[in-house]
C-alpha cells in the first residue's frame, strides 16, 4: 500500500494522465472478456425468445409459487443498483471525502444494474407483447392502470429512478467528456465532442452545474430509499405470512446498500487493478466500504431477528408457522446461507486486518452478493410455497431457461461494465482534481 | 432562577400525584408514560447522535457536541421514573390484569420492567462512560495534560460509540415493543421499535437545535456554533422528518393496504374515530408537514431563531405524537385528556431535563477542545476549564475545577 | 485573455485587472470554480433552483391529479376502500414530483449553460479542461500594455491578444 501513497498525483495533469490512461487501447485479454460476456447475454436472451415462443411453462414456475428467480434477479439487481447512488448522490450531500474515487463507477454500476432489473419484470410477464396495458395513455379499451396496485408503483418508481440515475451519471461526466474530447483527435474527438455538449468550463457553465448537481444528487437521494421501499411493499402490501410486514422497506433498504456495497467491492477491486488506478481509489476508500457494510449489516441482522420475535409475539400461528418453516423446511439451506453471509460475513470487518485486505474484501463482497441473493429467494420463494392452506403448500426450483436468464443477466451487467471501463472515465476526472485544490493549492 | 426548574418539578409531581388519586388514576399514569417515552428518546437519542456523528468522524458538529452529551446527566432519573412505572402498571397495561394467551411469560410484570430496567441500564452506563471519557479528555487538554492520554480517550470513545449505537437500536426497540405496544398486546408492527427510536433520533435533533439556538451566543461557545453549523443542522433535522415520515408511512401504508382487523384496529381508532382523528392531523403537520416546508428553505435553516422556532414545532409535534400513540390504549375515553393535569406533569419532565442539564453544563468545558475533529478544524484552545466553560446565570463563578 | 496554472492566481489577478478598468468576460476553468463569482460580480448560487420547485410541484399535481382522474373515470373499489384512495396516492405523487423536478432542474441548468453548443467559444484553449485556467477579458486598446503587465505581475503563465468586433480598435 506504502508505494501507491508516494505515487498519488499531486497536479492537475497527473490526475488526468491516471484516469484517461485507463481508456488506453485494451489488450486482447480484454476484449476477449468482452466476447466472452457478450456470448453469455445472447446466450440468455435466446433463451428468453425460446420462453417467448413456447410458453411459460419452460420455466420452473407454477401454483403456489408463481414469483420465481425471475422476481428474486429482479429485486437482487435493484438493490444492486441503491448503494451506487448512495455513494454518488447521498455521500455527496454528506460531504463524505471518500466518495470522489469510487462515485463514477458506482454509478454506471447503477444505472446498468437498473437497466436489468428493469427487463425482469418483462420477461417474468409470460405474454410480452401486450406490456404497453400498463403505461397510462387514453385506449380503446377504456382502461387505466389501477394506480393503487404497487405494481404500478414499481412501474412509475423504477422508470423515475432509471431516468435519474442516467442523466444524474451523464451530467456527472459532462466536463470529463469535454476533457477527453480536447485531447482526443479525429472520430473520437468528434464522438466525445457530441456527448460533450460543447461544455467549455465557463464560470457562467460551472455556476449552474454546480447548483443544479447539488439539486440532483438531492433528487437522487430519496429515490434510494423510495424505489426499494416500493419495491419491498410489492411483498408487504400483500397478506401473505412472512410477506405482510410493516418493516419490510427499511429492512429491504438497508439489505439493497448491503448487496451493494458487496458488488462495489467485488467490481472495484479488479477494476482499479487493471486500470492502474491505485493511487486513486486506496485502500481506505474501501475501508470506509467494509465499514458501512457492518452497519448495513446489523440493520439487515436486526431485521431478520425482530420479524421471528414478532412472529412469535403476534401469536398468529401462521405467521410462526412460516418462519418456522423457512429456518427448517425445505428451503432451510438457503436461509443458512443468508444468514451467516450475510450478517456473520460482515462481522469479519470489524477487524481492521481483514478490512485493509484486498482478498478479504473481495472475498467477502462475493459472500454477502450470495447471501443477499439467497435472502430474496428465501423471502420469495419460501413464503409462496408456505402460505396458509396446507393442501396448497407446494415446492418450486428453478428450471433451465430461468437460470439461463439469470446467467445472462450477469453477463449484461459484466458487458457493460467492461465497456464502462474503457469508454469513458472510470474516475471523475474534474473531481479528484478539485481534491488537489481543496487540499493544497495546486 | 436556580429554583425555577425545582419548582417545575415539584408542580409535575403534584399534578401526578392529584391524578394519581383521582378519580381515573390511568389518566395520570398515562401522561405520565407519555413524557417518559418522549424524554427518553431525546436523551437516549442525544448522546446516540455524539455516538453518530464520532462514528462517521462528522467535523461539522464538533461544537454541538457537548450540548449533545448534556443529556446524560437526566438518564438516572429516567430510570428511577421508569421503576417507578411499575406501581402504575395495573393502571396502564391490560396484560396485567388480564394475561395474553400465549403471552403471558413475556408480557409479565417483573420480567418486562426487569428487561427494561436492564436495557436503560446498559444505555445509561455506555453513555456514562462515553461522556465521561470526552469531558475528562477536554479538561485534560485545557490543564495542558499529556497528549497521548488525551488521545487514548479519543480512542476509547471510538470504541464505545458503536456499542451505544447497537445499544440504542436494540434496546429502544424493546422499550417501545414493551411500554408502548404493549398497551394493546393483540397488535403487531414489526417496524414499531425502528418507528421508535428513528423518531427519537428526530426529536433529539431537534432538541438539539433549540438548545444550539439558545447557547450559540454564549461566551463559553465562543461563536463555533455559526450560520454553516445552522445550516448543516437545518439540513440533518430536513432529512431525519423524511425518514420519520417515512417510517410511519410505511407502517401505516402496510395496514391500510392488508385490511387485516387485528392491525387496523390500532390505527382507525387513532386516526378515523372521534376524538383521536384531530390530534392525528395536527401531529401531521406538527411533526413532518410544516418542518418539511419551513426546512426546504436556506434562510431559514441558517438563521439560528428561526431553525429554533421549527424545532419547536417538532417537538410539539413529536410530543403529541407520542401522546396519540400511548394515550388512546390507555382506558376508554371519549375526550382527548389534555388538561391541566397533562400541562402540570410535561411541565415536570421538562423541568428535570433542565435541571438535569443545567447541572452538567456548570461542571464541564462546552467546547470538545480534546476531541481531535474539533482541534483539526478549530485548532486549539487553552486555558482555565471554566473560562472556557462560560456560566450559566445565577451559578457561583468561582466553580471547581478538578485536577 | 490570461492563462494561468492556478486558480489562486487567477483569482489574485482579477482585482488587479479591474482596477485599470478591464472587465471580465469568461473565467475558463477545468474545476468547479465557484468561489470566484462573486469577484466576477455574479452570484454563488443559480436560478437553477426556481426550475426545481416548478417542476416539482408540477409533478406532484400531475401525478396525483391524473391518478384522481383514472380512479374517478373507472372506479376500482377494493375491499371497501374509498375512492379515489389517498394512501396510495402519496406514492405516485412523490415518485412524480421527483421525475419531473429532475427533469425540470436537468433542462433549465443546460438551457442557462448554453447547452449543447455547436460552435466553439472565442480565446477557448483546449488545455482549459486540463490543468490551465483561462481569465477572458475585454479592454480598451490604449489599456493593452497595462493590462498585460497586470496580468503578469499576478502570475499569468501566458498572455494572448485576441481582437474581436466589439473591442474597440
């Protein structure tokens, strides 16, 4: 660590020099990554056209539990997609240094984990065709959406947060691309010169960027909480045992930040290796991850614990039944899993040896990813094959086209983000320079 | 003016103990709970946003930081008040008079106030010690004491304020789940606990902003406490009604949506029915409607009378708030019991904090000269503890100063 | 037009400027340098924010507005809750209010930068958006060489003449 705290850039040009270094022309190790993720996404979108062509039924779906791993992928990518906002717009408005390296990042991470979870709904919806029915506009069948419905919710809140977060990210990268555009030739220059919007840095430009992002990121900050409250109430606004539950949104906040947090560290890591940006993005930056993620942690511990006291307390015998259930029965395994990952894993931050480590970050990133992803299953799932008639309790697994999909998704994300990194400036540019100057004049 | 709390205090108890004697002793036990719930969460509170804002290592706040700690000083006497609950316990809780099938180990007397009393306890004793280890290092730096023991207890509160912080979260939830739900022992809300000690955090806060409104000018602040720190107080209260709105929203979106009897009954008769429905409205727009207006402006947030006079709307708020949520369980009434029985206990209660906090504040430096965050941003002070502690009128200046 | 390499001295050289009587059209500069304005007689904060509260309450009226009106137009009654439902509503007015306060907030902030620009500014350098600080200012001829000199004592690493049509010949 020791020989990155000698190399941190101290000017204004070095700092440009790191950054738009990593957009230098990829190796073939690289682009074969690419390839690689790009297989994995045809590879699940022909799947997905195959669940088109030939029903529902190719997936594992079926009575009782009609939200499979198509409902748990899309909550998981949701979720996915809070802590980037959290640490570029949340974290801005708390002044919280550490944030300037990784808010880039975090935020394509967002906006691209966004764009997935957006396709789950739609590929859980059976008859694709007809998903217009639930954008409001006057039709001839005299129908509107039932805005009651949280499903309608979810449309108006996942839409919002896509829109927001895209432009909150590209307005953020605005002066970054005027930087690359002026030290670019040719077709680039062109290209970068289009998504620059001719930005000139004027003082009468930076006046009303720097209002108007603090407007954003005070726009973006209650669609973290918002979005996944909405999305957790899809769950609590129902009746179901294990389901009906009024901490549901801030347990599901609290579990989004976490799962989030988690994939930062497991993208980030990799990626400031591969890029050279180590003197940027330092271990303390990721420190100061770890630590969150204990708190996030015991809030999502502390969840876990007070739905079984009050399943008890309430004295409904199905509610106790449920959870009972879910720690036992079938699904048991994955509930074990979630619970050590994802609030003993955590626990493991607290020892600053394993949090300064870069292979225990790691490690433990893609522990709490698994568990996380494991407690939306076993919420899910395990609620829906357990509910209150015996006769129609009924077990679900995922079947191959489902998986699939799954294993698509990932490779979308991974497609994304690897082009993220080598398009456009993983590290704001114009920020970290304005650490040098609040710093120490440069 | 010395007396002036003590007499306070001696107008609470009285009023308590008339009603007490009354004709409806529950009506008294009631207000009772009420204040305790309410003070509880801002004491509590108080030292937990030290325990914060140590934690996520926040400058801005350095100055506030003793104003915060203040509240340690009534914890003690919250816990006698809560032992002392147990005599009314017959009063407030049906559970006691009538066992809950399948309840009744838990929702029993001595082992609910003994888990209670142990839970204020350890919060008590964790913040004791949290505010102990930041005064004794404040009074070490002024005599010119040895850096490396000032910077121990720096270390020492680094590694207590997350204890306090569980502490809180844990234990202000099984404070609500036993004083406050209990009251009516067939209904559930798992986010009850959260909804109580977030809006806590809020009332502390805002506690925290008449008290900043009211010292910023004092000698022993030495003008640390200015616009930007107004501001950035302005800017947490804006954002903690959010979440407080947000967790009773929750809450409340979740039981009129399952239209599940055993939940709704709780709410409709707080919300919907006669007398209740009005004092719901106004904790409405006491407590999130009006601070969410007035907060959104930056002239008021930094104008110290101003941000004061909407944290005492909050707090207005709050109070009722907690009020709709203990008093309509709390036998059956058909007019909202706000007399000058109430007045007469909240006029008590305020009386001891005040006390309590006056108390404090003569004994210790007001500025966390010893706290590193405050030393990096303001640099260091020295000198005499209590020329640096300023004085509070009526107080002898002369004072001790320990060595 | 000055260019400097740190806005401590850009900052420095613009009392001196406007001493002699030059005044300042463009500050270039690669970071946000919105301390300066109020040296440049512009304020610290923008109209930006009177968009927002527009746009918000914009949202928040439409959303709920028009959900009023879906329910009113087909009546969806559910277990006998009222119509139109106020509960729900709180959801879709908020997710409202926020979508089109951003939007309203993203369109004023680039509709007051001049953006998109097609056409390059004058005295624009593309080393701006790296590490150099541009001071764009306007002058009478007979003030060129003090002004110059000004800029130089002040720490300009360069100084450029542009001539345009508005500066007086």
């Amino acid at each position: 660590m020791k020989d990155w705290q000698a190399s941190t850039p101290k000017s204004y040009s070095e700092v440009q020099e790191v950054i738009l270094g990593a957009l230098s022309p990829p190796g073939r190790s690289y682009w074969g990554a690419v390839i690689l993720c790009l297989f994995g996404l045809l590879y699940g979108a022909s799947c997905w056209a195959y669940q088109i062509l030939t029903g529902m039924g190719v997936a594992g779906i079926n009575h009782p539990v009609n939200w499979g791993i198509y409902l748990v992928n899309f909550v998981f990518w949701v979720g996915i997609a809070h802590s980037g906002t959290l640490i570029s717009a949340i974290l801005y408005l708390l002044r919280a240094r550490w944030r300037t390296s990784i808010a880039r990042a975090a935020e394509a991470m967002t906006v691209f984990a966004v764009m997935i979870a957006g396709l789950f709904p739609f590929i859980h919806l059976g008859r694709v065709w007809i998903f217009y029915w639930i954008i409001p506009y006057p039709n001839q069948r005299d129908l509107w959406p039932n805005f009651q419905s949280p499903l309608v919710f979810d449309f108006l809140a996942i839409s919002t947060y896509l829109t927001v977060s895209s432009m909150f990210w590209y307005m953020g990268m605005l002066p970054d691309l005027a930087a690359l555009r002026d030290q670019s030739t040719g077709l680039k220059r062109r290209i970068y010169g289009i998504f620059s919007l001719g930005w000139q840095g004027t003082h009468i430009q930076w006046r009303h960027y720097g209002t108007a992002y603090l407007l954003f990121a005070a726009f973006a900050t209650p669609l973290v909480i918002s979005v996944h409250s909405v999305v957790s109430w899809d769950f609590a606004l129902s009746i179901v045992p294990g389901w009906h539950s009024t901490i549901f949104a801030p347990y599901f906040v609290a579990g989004a930040i976490h799962s989030g947090l988690a994939m930062v560290l497991t993208l980030l890591i990799p990626m400031r290796g591969l890029l050279g940006l180590q003197p940027l993005i330092n271990v303390g930056t990721l420190e100061s991850i770890a630590k969150t993620m204990v708190l996030t942690g015991l809030i999502v511990g502390y969840s876990y614990g007070v739905e079984y006291f009050m399943a008890w307390y309430s004295g409904n015998m199905f509610e106790w039944d449920t959870f009972i259930w879910r720690a036992f029965g079938h699904y048991a395994p994955q509930f074990w899993v979630m619970v050590v990952c994802n609030v003993a894993g955590p626990l493991l931050f607290l020892i600053k040896a394993i949090r300064t480590n870069l292979i225990w970050l790691f490690a433990v990133g893609i522990i709490v990813n698994i568990g996380m992803w494991y407690e939306r299953f076993v919420i899910i799932v395990g609620s829906m094959s357990h509910e209150y008639v015996p006769h129609a309790w009924g077990i679900y697994s995922p079947s191959w086209v489902e998986l699939s999909i799954m294993l698509g998704s990932f490779s979308m994300f991974l497609f994304l983000f690897l082009l993220f990194c080598k398009f456009v400036p993983p590290v704001s540019v114009f920020e970290m320079k304005e650490h040098l100057w609040t710093h120490g004049k440069a | 003016m010395k007396l002036l709390p003590l007499a306070g205090i001696v107008l609470g108890a009285a009023s308590f103990l008339l009603g007490i004697r009354g004709e409806d002793p529950s009506r008294a036990w009631g207000s009772y709970l009420v204040n305790l719930v309410f003070w509880m969460g801002i004491c509590m509170g108080s030292v937990t946003w030290v325990a914060i804002m140590n934690m996520t290592n926040a400058s801005w706040g350095r100055p506030l930081k003793r104003l915060a700690e203040a509240q340690v000083a009534t914890m003690p006497f919250l816990w006698i008040l809560v032992a002392l609950l147990y005599a009314g316990h017959r009063s407030l809780y049906i559970w006691s008079t009538h066992p809950v099938h399948g309840k009744e180990r838990w929702l029993e007397a001595d082992f609910l106030f003994g888990r209670d009393l142990l839970v204020i306890g350890a919060m008590t004793l964790v913040s004791y010690f949290l505010v102990h280890q930041s005064v004794r290092a404040d009074e070490e730096k002024l005599l010119g004491g040895d850096e490396t023991s000032v910077r121990l207890r720096w270390r020492r509160q680094i590694l207590l304020s997350p204890v306090l912080g569980i502490l809180y979260g844990v234990g202000m939830s099984v404070l609500a789940w036993d004083l406050i739900m209990s009251l009516d022992p067939h209904w559930v809300s798992t986010l009850f606990g959260g909804y109580y000690f977030m809006g806590g955090l809020y009332s502390a806060l805002a506690w925290l902003a008449v008290l900043s409104f009211l010292f910023h000018r004092r000698e022993g602040i030495q003008g640390k406490i200015d616009g930007s720190v107004f501001h950035d107080l302005g800017k947490l209260l804006f954002a903690f009604c959010l979440v407080t709105g947000d967790f009773f929203y929750s809450q409340f979106l979740v039981i009129w949506y399952g239209n599940i009897p055993e939940e709704t009954k709780y709410v409709i008769l707080r919300v919907k029915t006669e007398p209740w429905n009005s004092v719901a409205w106004v904790v409405l727009a006491g407590a999130f409607g009006i601070p969410f207006v007035a907060l959104l402006s930056r002239k008021l947030k930094m104008s110290p009378p101003l941000l004061g006079a909407t944290a005492l709307v909050v707090l207005g708020g709050m109070w009722l708030e907690r009020f709709l949520l203990v008093v309509p369980s709390v036998g059956a009434r058909g007019q909202i019991p706000l007399g000058w029985a109430e007045v007469g206990v909240a006029v008590g209660f305020l009386s001891l904090e005040i006390m309590c906090f006056g108390w404090f504040m003569e004994r210790v430096p007001w500025l966390p000269v010893g706290d590193p965050l405050f030393e990096k941003r303001w640099g260091s002070l020295s000198g005499d503890p209590l020329e640096v502690g300023g004085h509070l009128p009526g107080s002898n200046k002369g004072g001790k100063v320990r060595g | 037009m000055g260019i400097f390499t740190s806005l401590g001295q850009l900052e420095e050289a613009i009392p001196l400027i406007q001493r002699k009587g030059a005044k300042v059209r463009t500050v270039y500069s690669p970071i946000d340098c919105r301390e300066i304005l109020q040296k440049v007689g512009v304020r610290k904060t923008s109209p930006v924010r009177f968009a927002t509260l527009l746009g918000g309450l914009a949202g928040l009226s439409l959303g709920v507005g028009f959900a009023i009106y879906t329910f009113l137009e087909w009546k969806f009654v559910t277990s006998g809750k009222p119509t139109p439902p106020a509960v729900p509503l709180v959801v879709v007015g908020f997710e409202m209010t926020i979508l089109f306060g951003f939007l309203s907030t993203l369109l004023c902030m680039l509709f007051l930068c001049g953006l998109p620009r097609l056409r390059g500014s004058q005295g624009y350098d593309p080393r701006f958006s790296k590490d150099r600080f541009g001071l764009l200012l306007e002058c009478d001829r007979a003030q060129r060489e003090e002004i110059e000199i000004s800029l130089e004592q002040a720490g300009a690493e360069e100084v450029r003449v542009l001539r345009t049509r508005e500066t007086s010949q």
